[in-house]
C-alpha cells in the first residue's frame, strides 16, 4: 500500500492498542500523546489491517487479475488474485443440476465504475491479517466517493476543479478527523474539559447505517446518490461529536441491518448463492480477528470486529434481533442495547423501526456506559424528535449517570459484590440441541456457577426446560416461564395457540382448554415456549423505512424505492431480487407486525411475572450457543426453534441486555453443505459425530438482562462479572503495529 496523505504519527509513550477512554484522557492531560497522535494511530492501523479478507468462490479456482477497491486509510483497498473452487464448498458439485450459481467475480462499483468490488459467492481467508471492518474513513480525499480526491481539498488549498459537484464545496469545509483533532489539540492541549466533553477524542465508528455530514452513508450499499454524506447527522452522532468526540469511521455490515430479507413477489433470483458472513455491497465482507476465516456475525459486523482489534475506540452499532450483541460475543468485547427507545435512533437506516435499537460495542462495560451518558442531550435528555420510541415515562431513565453503576453498590462485600443479588438463569437458551451446542453451553454454566455464585456471592436459581436436565444443586424457579406463558398468552394473543402443537385430551386453539391452561388445570405443549415464540413474523416495516429515511434525506438523484434500486449495484442475484421486490411490496398490511406487536406485550408481562414472583433482580444466560461458521461454508441449521446465532428475547421485548467475554471455545462441529435428493439444491447438516479442535480458540458470551428500564441492575451484575474475570483478550494477529513489523 502507498504511503498515507496523513502526518506521520507523533511521537509518544501511549499506545493505543487496549486502551480504555480513561486511560486515552489521563495520557492526553499527561502529555504522553495528544489527540492528533492518537487518531494517527488509529489511520495507521486501518492501513495496516483494514484490506480485504475473502476470496472469491469460482468454478476452477484458478487465479484472477489483480483488482483495486476503495481507498482507504490512504490506499486502495487490493483485493486477493487466489480463488477457491466451488466444489471446496459444495460437495458432489458435479452431481447438482440446480439453478445457475452465483460464483465470485470482480466488477466495477454503481457507485464508482474506477473501483472494483467483490460479487456473488465468497470465501473467508485463514491468516488473512485483515478484517475489512471499516468501510470508509473520515479522512480528507477519501471519506466521499461523491466528493473524492482534489474534490475535498482543504478550503486552504484553493478553489475546487470544475469538474467536482456543486455539493463539494460545503462538504469540504467540515475538518475530517485528523483536523478536528488538530482543532482539539490546539484549544484545549493538555486541558480537556472532560466534564463539558466525557468523549474528547474517543474516535468512535459508526455502522454505515447512521447518517454523518462529513462521511458517507448508504446503509453499506452500493449506491449512486447524487450527494453520498447526508444533509444532516444522526442523532447520536450530534450527540457525541458536541460532547467531544471524534466521528473517524463508518463500519462495514451486513447491508441495510440485514436488510430485513426478501419479502417475496415476482422477482426471483437469476443465480443461487450459498455461504455464511455478513456482507455489504460497497463494503465487502468482514472477517473475525480471532480467525479471518470464520464470519463476525451481524448486521454490525465490522462494528464489533473494528472494536476488538483495536481499529477504534468503541462504535455505535444496531440491532432489529440481535445485531449488536451477537458479532460482539463472537468478537471478545461488550455490546450495551437499552430498554427500547433510549437511545435515540433519528437520522438512521433500519430493517424494522418497532425492533431497531441503537447500542454500544467497547472493550469494557465502563466505556460502554460512559458513551451511554454522553448521548443525553443537556436539555431534551434522550428524547429525539425523529424517533417516536424516545417519548419513554421519564421513570425509565436512570436519575443518576450510567457509568455509576459500574461500581460496587453502597455496602457490597469486596470479596462478594453480588451477595445482595437473586440471579435466574434461562436454561431455555442453554439447551444442547446440537453437539455445536454443548461446549459453549457448557462454559457459561461454569461461569454462572463458579463465578457468579461461589465467587460473587449471589443467589442463583434456574428455569426449567423439558430439553434441559435439572441441576439438583441449584433451586428451580417456583414459577417458570412455561407457566408465565399459559397464563398470559392465551388471553393476549389466542390465535398464536392455533399453531400450537396437540395435547392429548384437549382442542388447545379453544377457550375451555386455554382457560384451565392457565390456571395449572391442564399440560402446556412443550412447543409453544422462550424459544418459540421469539420467532418474528415477517414484516413489511423495511419497505416503510427506507423510503422514510429516504424522503427524509432529500437527495436530488436517489428519492424512493424505484430511483434507489435504479441508482444500486447489489452483491449477489438474491439481493437483486429482494430488492426489487421490497420496491413492490407497497402494501403494509401484515401478519408478522399483528405478531410482533402483541408479543412484545406478552413477553414484557411474562418477563417480569417470573422475575417478579421469584424475586429476581436480573437474567442470565449464554448469548448464544452456536461457534462462528466459516466465511462462505454452511451455518449451523435450525432445531427446537433454537434462533440460528441468536437469542433475540431481549431486542423483541425492548428490555435492557449486556453481553460480556466469558471465556474461549476450542470445540466446534463444523456444520456442512449436502445435495439433496434431488440434486437441484444444497441443504446444510449438523456435524454431530467430527468435532474439530480449533487452533484458534473463539471467544464466548455471557449476557445479563433484565426488564425495561433496569439498566442499573444490569450493568452492575455485568460489571462485577466482568471484574472478576477479565476474560477479554486482544487478538494475537492484530496487536501493535511495531510488534507486526519486527516479525516481519
């Protein structure tokens, strides 16, 4: 890669690899760095481990031509000339007769046809020593494709060629990061008023989903706006840039949050794709620093993977189902969302605005809270006026800072923090369905046990599953959730009991049977239960939003669906298809909203009645039990209703939940594509007999959770976990930059 336009990086005793916001402020105040410095560590890490990481899956997978992407941190991004054939991914590929795969290849971008991106199929790269986690930087030339090169020149440097948008020259006056942090330096120097600026120069990225005046924003698609920074920032981004921080990056994703699927309609795809990872069109796919083979997670994938190998400081990410929590747990660091509506969601992308949350991804819970109390306006607090779930009873927001809640309470034995605290653990999202299941499963049981109780002194107690065997040395809860749900369910959403599987003796879809249900007169069936339940209804609120956010932007080229889609390159012929059929689906009218509304009131209650009548102050669970799959090979299938890679109670309620490192996986089932009978398709199996013992450990999750508004709790359990632990750990491919270079 050529040489950076940024100025080399000063001179100084701190570095940046694991450092927390404290620990940025203390050596700024302490001259060891400044924030000009800083932010030239970060540039110089993007530069050295933003590139590509996956190659492309080809008939032969015979070598191609070298192909440039995006600059990025100074450089094009240089994509790998190596393929893989696509019989390493799909076995007995010469017997499948099906559809026209979509296989890898190189093409230039809607967006700008100089630079080339990778489409269909993909693979993940062992040893890549990248991780493509950020999409674009916030650096002067390079944070527009609209506004590039000579058409960002400083104001300093000149008029603009005349060949650049009319747009530029107002773009152009706003300080890219090196700048505001040069600005910062210069006013403040070793004297940040932290008070007034918590965040000073805490370099956050934000998922390509949250507009910013000064760098693009497309939702991580490829698309051709006539103008690619937004008019106006997001809400969160306002917030946190007012109180100090410095807006350096947008992270990759899974586009548009996932984009919510395809809604169905007459457009089908052309060609068929397979592969596990999460992917953007502009930005490609990011890989896990623990393993570059192995997929982040998403939607904000490259906002946990960015964070865990020190690429920033901590990022905003999102979530519809699970989005910020699970790439974090697969990523080693803590994801923070609140009770719904916390924190604001105004100027942003989302896949569905009844779910969408915003959230925190850093390496500790203090950081994570401390950028939690920096997002509250002065005088609105955390209201927004763009985002009609902030109207929340001020009862639900904490009186006191969040960050306070870190510490230990009032009176709290020092050997034994938690001993005042009644835990429940959700045996319902520790079942072994699958061998893949038991080794993480297993982990976090030993953590609960081990830790929160004999360590931190609390009480623990556990629900009860038909799937899960019984712990004799733990109390069972005296009410569950299978009784909660009997007693609820039924009168709040009978229809759900429609679906529900038979019991012996009685019509269960009836009133009589429902009736003596939940009064303990008659079985509950075993299927209507946590798990599924929590399976969402598909809605057509994508559709709704994006044209939203897409009015609401105002942009002269890209005005709706049908000039978004006609402006739009997409990563694959699935994509296409789905595309063009949320442009069609103009109807709003569903079944899953109908679902998703009433069960959110439904589990809200059943939530807080076993909470309530067991006396529990917050849950406990693994954040999920399914190892991160290979990039471009099968994921894990679905059984029991067991979400694939997430348990998304959390985000469908819109209660508060923190995920913590709790530990690493060396045993991992490898899942696998297999024909089908009849050739024409590929479905995945469950490895249940080969276990692998991975090289690389991968990390493993542990989240606490509780009912709206009980972040405190939350955090407090979260935080003594975290203490006593100390489970994160930096990623050996990825560790400071001077390191690398004398091994080379």
């Amino acid at each position: 890669m050529q040489a950076s336009r940024a100025t080399p990086r000063a001179s100084s005793r701190f570095h940046i690899e694991e450092a927390t916001i404290a620990d940025v402020h203390r050596a700024i105040q302490q001259g060891e760095t400044t924030c000009r410095a800083t932010v030239e560590s970060y540039v110089e890490r993007a530069r050295a481990y933003n590139g590509a990481c996956t190659q492309l899956v080809t008939r032969d997978g015979k070598p191609i031509l070298p192909a440039t992407g995006p600059v990025r941190a100074g450089a094009p991004v240089s994509f790998p000339t190596s393929t893989l054939s696509v019989a390493s991914v799909l076995p007995t590929f010469e017997a499948y007769s099906g559809s026209p795969l979509d296989l890898g290849r190189m093409e230039p971008t809607q967006s700008d046809p100089a630079v080339q991106q990778q489409y269909g199929m993909v693979a993940g790269i062992e040893n890549a020593g990248q991780i493509n986690a950020l999409s674009t930087l916030n650096i002067r030339g390079e944070r527009s494709v609209t506004c590039k090169a000579e058409c960002d020149r400083a104001p300093a440097a000149g008029p603009l060629p005349a060949s650049c948008p009319a747009s530029c020259d107002a773009f152009r006056r706003q300080p890219d990061a090196l700048e505001r942090a040069s600005e910062l330096d210069a006013k403040y120097g070793r004297r940040p008023d932290l008070k007034a600026m918590p965040m000073y120069c805490v370099a956050l990225s934000f998922k390509d989903v949250y507009d910013t005046t000064d760098m693009r924003t497309t939702g991580g698609a490829d698309v051709n706006y006539a103008m690619d920074a937004p008019p106006r920032d997001a809400t969160v981004v306002s917030e946190l840039r007012a109180k100090g921080a410095i807006i350096y990056a947008k992270a990759n994703l899974d586009e548009y949050n996932a984009g919510a699927g395809d809604p169905g309609g007459a457009a089908r795809p052309t060609a068929r794709g397979y592969g596990a990872g999460a992917r953007s069109t502009w930005g490609g796919t990011a890989c896990n620093p623990y393993d570059t083979a192995r997929e982040t997670g998403g939607s904000s994938s490259g906002s946990a993977a960015g964070v865990a190998a020190n690429l920033v400081q901590c990022s905003i990410c999102e979530e519809t189902g699970g989005s910020c929590r699970q790439p974090a747990w697969r990523n080693d660091i803590v994801a923070f969302v609140t009770t719904k509506g916390l924190i604001p969601y105004g100027g942003a992308i989302g896949a569905d605005p009844y779910l969408d949350r915003g959230g925190i991804q850093c390496r500790t819970i203090a950081d994570a809270a401390a950028v939690l109390d920096a997002l509250k306006d002065p005088q609105r607090g955390y209201f927004d006026p763009r985002d009609i779930y902030t109207a929340l009873p001020k009862g639900l927001i904490s009186p006191q800072p969040y960050a306070s809640y870190t510490a230990p309470s009032a009176g709290a034995s020092a050997k034994k923090p938690l001993a005042s605290m009644r835990i429940g653990i959700v045996r319902e999202y520790m079942v072994k369905h699958a061998a893949n299941d038991r080794a993480m499963s297993d982990i976090v049981n030993g953590e609960i046990t081990k830790v929160l109780r004999d360590q931190l002194g609390a009480a623990i107690v556990e629900s009860v599953d038909p799937l899960y065997p019984d712990d004799p040395s733990i109390p069972n809860m005296t009410y569950t959730f299978q009784q909660a749900l009997a007693e609820i369910l039924p009168l709040h959403f009978p229809e759900y009991m429609q679906r529900a599987s038979a019991v012996a003796g009685y019509d269960v879809a009836k009133r009589d049977y429902m009736v003596k249900a939940g009064e303990g007169l008659a079985p509950w069936p075993d299927s209507v239960n946590m798990r599924s339940v929590n399976s969402p209804g598909s809605a057509t609120n994508f559709g709704y939003n994006l044209a939203q956010y897409l009015l609401r932007r105002g942009d002269e080229r890209v005005k709706d669906w049908a000039t978004l889609n006609a402006n739009a390159k997409y990563y694959s012929a699935g994509r296409v298809a789905a595309m063009k059929n949320w442009e069609n689906a103009i109807d709003l009218v569903s079944a899953g909203m109908t679902q998703n509304l009433k069960m959110r009131e439904v589990l809200r209650l059943v939530v807080m009645k076993v909470m309530r009548q067991n006396s529990l102050d917050v849950l406990v669970n693994p954040t999920t039990t399914i190892p991160p799959a290979k990039i471009g090979f099968a994921n894990q299938p679905q059984v029991n209703s067991r979400p694939v890679g997430r348990f998304p109670t959390s985000a469908n309620i819109g209660v508060p939940e923190i995920t913590v490192p709790a530990g690493f996986n060396t045993v991992v089932y490898e899942p696998r594509f297999a024909l089908n009978a009849s050739k024409d398709a590929y479905v995945t199996v469950a490895n249940e007999d080969t276990p692998s013992t991975l090289s690389r450990p991968m990390p493993v999750g542990i989240s606490f959770w509780g009912g709206p508004g009980e972040e405190g709790v939350v955090i407090r359990a979260a935080a003594a976990y975290e203490a006593a632990t100390h489970h994160r750990r930096e990623p050996q491919a990825f560790g400071a930059i001077r390191t690398r270079r004398a091994t080379q």
